[in-house]
C-alpha cells in the first residue's frame, strides 16, 4: 500500500469509498495528526519530503506554503485562502479527473492539512467543468466530511470552472473566481501577498494535494524513499497516443518513458517509437534515445524539454508528425486569452501555417517564418504568461526533429 501512496486504496471500478469505508482504511488518520502539529511543523516534514508541485512548474511545495502570512499578520481584513486546482485541460492530462472520481476523500484529507499549514480559513476545489462525476464526488465527500465534523472551522466548497485552458494559470484562475475575463496578473504582487479578492492565497494542484497526507503518514524520509531521485514520493504517469493500452500508472518519481510504455503495453502502430512529449502538450519532444532518462522536473529539463504534469504522448512511425502540431497548435490558439500579442497574433497564424503543411500546402517561406516564430518565441518570458512558450516548445523541437517531414510536405507544397 504504502509503495502506491496516491492509488493504492483505489477501487478497479474507480467507485469513490464513502467516508466509513475511507476511514476504515486509515483515512483522516493524518488529519488528526495535523491537528496536534504547528503549521511550521507541518511545512517542515513537506519541505522534508521534497515534494514539488505536480501541476506542472513543479516548485517545491513547502517553500510555496511559506509565503503564506500568518493568521492576523496580513494587512487588512479577511479571509485567506487555499484553491486545490482541478482545471485540468492540458493536452493528454488526465491524473486529476482520476483523483477526483475515484479518491475525493484523499483530496479532501489533503485540503485540511495544506489549509492549516498555509493559515487559510477557506478552501475552494476548483473542478474543470466537464468533470461532472469529479464534481459530484468531492462535493459529497465535503458534505460527509462536515457532518462528522472532520473540517473543524475550514470553509470548503467546489467551484465549476468556466472551462478556458488559461484558467490552469494560477493568476487567471483567481481572476476567473473574482468573476472576471480569465487573463494573468502581472506578478509581483504573487497570490501569497494578494491573491483572491487581494486576500493571501495559495494555489496547488490536485495531484499535490493529495499527496500531502501520506507526508504525514509515512514521515518524510519514507515519502522520499518511494522516489528514485532527489525529488520526493511517486508520481502518477499517464500514457496516451500511439500506445496498445493507454492509461495511468503510479510509479516511483524518476522512472523512465522505457517503463512506462510497456506498462502501456509497448508501442501501437508499426512498433517502433518514433517519438514522445514527456510532458504533456506544452513539452518538446524527445527521441527513442532519451528512453531511458528518469522523468522528473530536473533530469527532463536538463536535457531541454518539460516534465510538466508527466503525461507522455506518444508517436510511432505511422503517425504524422506535422498533423499532430497542426492540432496541438490549433488548441493553444483557440485557448488564448488574447491578452499579449505574441498569443493572440502569433499562434492563429502559425496554426495556419502547420495547417497548410499537414495538407501538403506548405511554401519554403512558411518554414522559415515558423523556424523564425519557434526561435523568438519557445524561451520563457516572450509573453506576459507561459502559455506561449509552452505552445512553442513542442514546435521548435518538432521543427528539428522532423525536419524530413517538413521537408516532405514543402516539396508537396512546391509540386502543387
């Protein structure tokens, strides 16, 4: 059980255990524990832990947790505020739709803790909108837990989100809660200082949240044993794409795109790995010879690419490169907010352009145009928030990586 922290209590059916039926497995345990510890105390043991957060930055969460001010030492008057973020939309993601249906109460337990350790006194589950099971489970979930008075004085409740990919972003999400247009906040000030309705606030991803009770079960030093790296506790893979079985897979942090597309029953298709994001969408691609690297945040951005929320998409020799970046592309277009221009005029157009190239339409000026936007645009800071560079990443490295498919698709373009 203990090897398997987050889904080790999981049924096959994926049925959410009501609250005797979690408790009756050691659930609330931690809780309890949490309330005989100061809030320092509890930063400590996750700070111990190295537990980084898994919603994609992967900054570590204890030292996130510190910025939160004491109660009654912020200026002003109000509540501050928790925000577990399940606003999950980045392509081939799929971890936090799993937590939420099949293990609310983990989400919850995990909600308590964070909320004492960070000082906030109201607690909001914000749930991508299409998660309607998700939705349902962790709002009864908090109804069993209040009526046996697991929350003490936490306020918590669950929030639909408005259904934008920008929303992931910490800064649009509360702006979204504050019932705005969903668009990032310049930082400084960060959510810790002024956050929700200009209250101290901290934002963690469900996969974190759920692993902050087993910090406290397990005691730090053995949350970090289940990890092959410096960077604490397992993770939850997902694998999609060019796979025989696609799925999720918890597994020690540090195991490798290897292991983990046989645990996906190896490569569909003609078999033979052509490439793979390890990262989701917004990561660059690496090839069969990066197979073996342990994934997590440093090894993966060491070698020039994203770990991001972990989940691997996969692409075998049939599949065509170029057709996929058209559609990632299309995404990332539709899902701008439209604030900067580097977003709101750069992607639509180089969405065009790969569309052009996937149907053989592509002209030598094109290629260049998208080799010169992938390089001014793919490093971080290009644009107000990281949606652009995240957009580009799969596109300067794709760029390269099949460059004889460009190639390809332009003299298709050039024969026309």
């Amino acid at each position: 059980m203990t090897d398997l922290p987050l889904t080790g209590r999981a049924r096959p059916d994926r049925r959410p255990h009501t609250l005797a039926e979690w408790r009756a497995e050691g659930g609330y345990e931690a809780v309890d524990r949490a309330r005989s510890m100061a809030p320092a105390e509890i930063i400590d043991m996750v700070e111990a832990a190295h537990l980084n957060g898994r919603g994609g930055a992967g900054f570590p969460a204890g030292r996130k947790w510190r910025f939160m001010p004491e109660r009654g030492t912020s200026p002003g008057e109000g509540p501050s505020y928790l925000i577990v973020n399940g606003d999950e939309m980045e392509p081939g993601a799929f971890k936090d739709r799993f937590l939420l249906e099949a293990l609310p109460h983990q989400v919850i337990e995990g909600a308590i803790i964070t909320a004492r350790a960070t000082h906030a006194d109201e607690a909001i589950v914000l749930i991508r909108d299409e998660y309607r099971p998700g939705i349902a489970a962790v709002e009864r979930a908090i109804h069993e837990a209040r009526d046996a008075g697991l929350l003490g004085d936490l306020a918590i409740r669950v929030h639909p989100s408005a259904g934008r990919y920008i929303v992931g972003e910490e800064t649009a999400l509360i702006t979204a809660l504050e019932g705005h247009r969903a668009v990032p906040r310049k930082r400084p000030p960060f959510p810790a200082q002024s956050g929700l309705w200009g209250r101290p606030t901290t934002v963690n991803n469900v996969e974190t949240i759920s692993l902050v009770p087993h910090i406290l079960s397990l005691g730090p030093q053995r949350f970090r044993a289940l990890s092959r790296t410096e960077e604490g506790g397992t993770k939850l893979y997902g694998v999609s794409g060019r796979v025989k079985r696609p799925g999720l897979f918890e597994a020690p942090m540090g195991t490798t795109a290897r292991e983990l597309i046989e645990r996906a029953g190896g490569v569909s298709g003609d078999g033979q790995l052509r490439a793979f994001q390890p990262g989701g969408g917004a990561s660059g691609f690496f090839g069969p010879d990066r197979l073996d690297l342990p994934l997590d945040f440093g090894h993966v951005a060491k070698a020039g690419s994203m770990f991001g929320t972990g989940m691997l998409i996969v692409l075998d020799g049939t599949a065509c490169p170029v057709g996929f970046l058209a559609r990632h592309m299309r995404f990332y277009a539709r899902e701008s907010c439209g604030w900067c221009t580097p977003c709101r005029e750069g992607l639509p157009l180089v969405a065009k352009i790969l569309d052009r190239f996937a149907a053989g339409q592509g002209r030598r000026a094109d290629l260049e145009l998208l080799q010169m936007t992938a390089a001014e645009a793919a490093p971080r800071g290009r644009s107000f928030c990281d949606l652009m560079g995240g957009a580009m990443a799969p596109l300067a490295s794709g760029l390269s990586m099949f460059a004889a498919e460009f190639e390809a698709r332009l003299a298709e373009g050039e024969r026309a």
